[in-house]
C-alpha cells in the first residue's frame, strides 16, 4: 500500500524526517521501521530461476510474482525479519590444485573472464564469497605433497627446509587474481596429510601422526598462515584434518578425536596463540553422522578455548547432526565445507539434493558456509592422485582449453552467493511441504528467500513480504528461484 494512502500529510512529513537522518541512528535502536515507505515491495521483487530442464538456469527472470488478491489461499512462506539466527560467511567452493592447474593454462583474457563471473558482485557475476583450499596437496592434485617433503628415513623437526614452492606455480598466482576481484574473499585452509616423515607410516595415504611430531606440526602450520600471509593471501580460518576418519585417500590421515583435542589444546592452539595468529581453529570437517567426534572434543575446556567450531561434510549421516552440535555448544560456529558431485552429474537430481540438503538443510542447521566440491576440472576429471583421488569428481565448471562448461554446483552455489552476502544473517521462514526453503537479511537490508519445489507438479504459493504485502509465485516441478525484495 502507498504511503499517500495510509498516513495523513503530516505523518508523512515525520516519516520523510525520521528516514533522512534514520541511518545515523539505526544503531542506536531509535529509528522505527518504515520499509512499508516508498513503492510496494512486490513491485520491487526480483526472481531468479533455475529449471531441473534447463530452460532457465539463475536466470533473472522478467515477470514479476502477482500481488495476492483478498481471497488467495494458496498456502504462505512468511518470512520474519524479527527472529534471527546465525550470521553467515559465504558460499563457495574447494580452490584445488587441479582447478588452479587448469585456470593457469588458460589465456590471461579467457581466466580474467570467468573469475571475474564467478567472484564478481555485479551485473551477472554470482559473487562466490568463500574458498577452500588445500594445506599440501588434496587428492584432486597431480601427485601427494607436502611443504617439506624429505627422502625415507630423514626428519626436519626444526622445518629449517619449509617452503610454499609448490603453491607459487598455479594457487598463489590464480588467488592473486581472484583477491584482485574480491578482497574480502574468506579462505580456508585445510590438510590432508602431514609430512610424511611426520606419521608412523612413513606414507601420505593413511597412518597417524607421530606424537613427537605434534610440536613440528603445530609450527607448520603457523609457518603456513605466515607465508601465505607474506604472499598477500590471508587465511581466514584452518581445519585441523580433512576426513580425519577416512585414511583410504591419497592424500590421508587417521586422526581420532582424542588425538585431535591432544594436538589443539597441547600443540596447535598454544602455537598459534604464541604467534598472535588470529585464523580460527576448526575442527572434525568430516561426515555428520559422526557428531560425537566435534562434541567430544569440545567437551574437554582445555581445548574448547582455541576452537572456533565444526566442520561437516554429508557423504554419511544427515544434515541435522550440524543442529545437535550447536545445541552441544552453542558458542561455538558451525560451518559446512564439503560435498561433491558425481560425474557426468545429473541435473535435476543434483539440483534438488544439494539445494535440499545444503543451501537449505545446512543453514537451517547452523551453518555459516556452504561449499562446493570443487571448483573446477577438465572434460576427464584430471588431475586426481593414484591410490585413492576421487576419478569422478564433477567440478562446478569444466575447463577444456579456454572453454567453460558450467555444471549443477555452479547453479547451485549462485542461488545463494549472489544475493547472500557474507554478513547476513538467517531470519525465519516457515517449511511448507514440498516447498523447502530458507530465508535471510543481507547486508543491505534486502531480504532473500531461497525456495525449491521438491515435488513432480508446478506448485503456486504466496510469499508474506512484510507490512501485509503478499504475492502469488509458481514454481515449477524440481525448480529453485531466489527471491529478493527490499
């Protein structure tokens, strides 16, 4: 409803007052509510679409959902600016070597052009906010790494042969690039192994960490956030072990949960603070259907007062584990920061699982990242290690050549990062059956609500815009739009 109808012409006056000064006292908690003000909201409303037929893929879509008339009774999501919950970090992807090996080899116009699509903000950029990268190599590497590899039988406790060397050829030049487009780019790093001559098995698959290497490794990874941070590259936060219970990969480490709580509140934590390091300390980063592995640890007080939070993958367990963490230790963070996508992929189902499960299920779940495994590979999913590296891992976009393919977690990962910006925040929405969804208030005040149709029929349904405003949207069958309004 337009002001002119609703308030008298001296109501309107105050109103007009109360907003140009209303900013300097937001904060202030004085200012009242006025963004009934101004043109309807459903006249404002944007809506991105993407289709499981591919007829639409976020694509922006010109038609307008309809205002609800008197009588509609379609069933309503009602988004409530009033009840918050966790702020959010971003949305994005794994950074591997592979993905940083084929983004080199492109011509310096074709990658300025895709990194540009996908960490700019504006126009039609999907704006990712968030990366992680591996500490050494991942299994999506050409070969097993580490920053301080020695022939069998040698040690360096002292890491006087520590050097970023490996990094400096493809992912410290292509994060360069990316920092150039968005410098406020969170990074996570995340291990998974240890130097070789640091575990019992002398191997990068499996084994476990020496115990008198626990000191070495605390300093390697301070020697790690540092020299990232002399390249210009700040490291946000750390995982302690990728999969610490999954030693079959190449690289691998077996890390069980008392070994893990050892090595923070012992090693890792004094390290850093020692160093005056500031990048969180996050641990498990593994599936959720082990949630005792994060509680255990957390429940030890000695090495709660270095951990930020906990990480989750869901290759096993459901996306509520996250839920019971939080509600373990709710001061601590929850952060969701892994899941693949088979090849050759399959649009609509991947559509609607990992819309389902994790932009929706995992902040509904206390989530403050969402990312995506990974980035990106080529036409053959190369490189991959030998002895374990995932042969068909589906990257977000596939590069042959300067060529770019764009794939399900691309679609998937832009309903969210577009409009999702890193200091949202989750405000309520309510779950209609078959309608899952997810609501947030960005930074800019616009509200954002991520909604999917998990049925085989079009569905139509209305959308509570605050100050009475209603609207009627239709989504078709396996759909997901993005909905946004001021």
């Amino acid at each position: 409803m337009l002001a002119t109808t609703k308030y008298s012409l001296t109501s309107a006056l105050l109103v007009a007052g109360a907003l140009l000064w209303g900013s300097s006292c937001q904060d202030k908690g004085i200012v009242q509510d006025y963004e009934n003000q101004g043109p309807p909201k459903s006249s404002q409303i944007q809506v991105w679409l993407s289709t499981p037929d591919k007829s639409a893929l976020f694509a922006r879509q010109t038609t307008r959902p309809a205002t609800s008339t008197a009588g509609s009774t379609h069933p309503t999501i009602t988004v409530d600016t009033a009840e918050l919950f966790q702020e959010i970090d971003g949305f994005g992807y794994t950074l591997t070597g592979g993905s940083t090996l084929h983004l080199s080899r492109m011509s310096p116009g074709a990658r300025a052009s895709i990194l540009q699509e996908l960490f700019g903000t504006d126009d039609t950029n999907i704006g990712v906010s968030y990366l992680r990268i591996s500490i050494g190599a991942s299994d999506l590497d050409e070969r097993p790494f580490s920053y301080l590899d020695l022939p069998a039988g040698q040690t360096d406790p002292q890491l006087s042969g520590f050097s970023l060397d490996p990094d400096r050829q493809h992912l410290i030049p292509v994060l360069k690039e990316i920092l150039a487009i968005n410098p406020d780019l969170l990074i996570m790093g995340s291990p998974w192994s240890p130097p070789a001559w640091m575990k019992d098995n002398g191997d990068t698959r499996g084994g476990s960490l020496k115990p008198e290497f626990y000191d070495a490794y605390a300093r390697y990874f301070v020697k790690y956030i540092q020299g990232m941070a002399e390249e210009g590259i700040r490291i946000d936060a750390i995982t302690v072990q990728n999969e610490p219970l999954h030693p079959g990969n190449n690289p691998s480490l077996l890390m069980l949960a008392p070994q893990q709580a050892d090595f923070i509140k012992n090693h890792l934590g004094p390290a850093f603070q020692a160093a005056a390091l500031d990048t969180k300390i996050i641990i498990y980063d593994h599936n959720a259907d082990r949630p005792d592995y994060p509680i255990s640890i957390l429940n030890d007080p000695q090495a709660k007062q270095y951990i930020d939070g906990s990480a989750f993958h869901l290759y096993g367990g459901d996306i509520s584990a996250l839920s019971q963490v939080h509600q373990a230790h709710p001061d601590k963070r929850i952060y969701f920061t892994e899941q693949w996508i088979g090849a050759p992929g399959d649009f609509p189902a991947d559509l609607a699982w990992h819309t389902r499960e994790l932009i929706i299920g995992a902040t509904r779940n206390w989530s403050r990242t969402v990312l995506e495994w990974n980035l990106a590979a080529d036409p053959n999913h190369q490189p991959h290690t030998d002895r374990g590296g995932c042969t068909s891992c589906l990257g977000a976009i596939t590069i042959a050549g300067n060529s770019v393919t764009r794939n399900p977690a691309y679609y998937i990962i832009a309903h969210a990062s577009k409009f999702v910006r890193p200091g949202s925040v989750r405000i309520s929405s309510n779950m209609l059956a078959g309608l899952p969804n997810v609501a947030f208030k960005a930074p800019n005040g616009d509200k954002v609500l991520i909604v999917l149709n998990d049925t085989q029929s079009s569905q139509t349904f209305s959308i509570a815009l605050g100050q009475g405003e209603k609207v009627d949207a239709t989504l078709p069958a396996g759909a997901v739009a993005t909905y946004v309004w001021p």
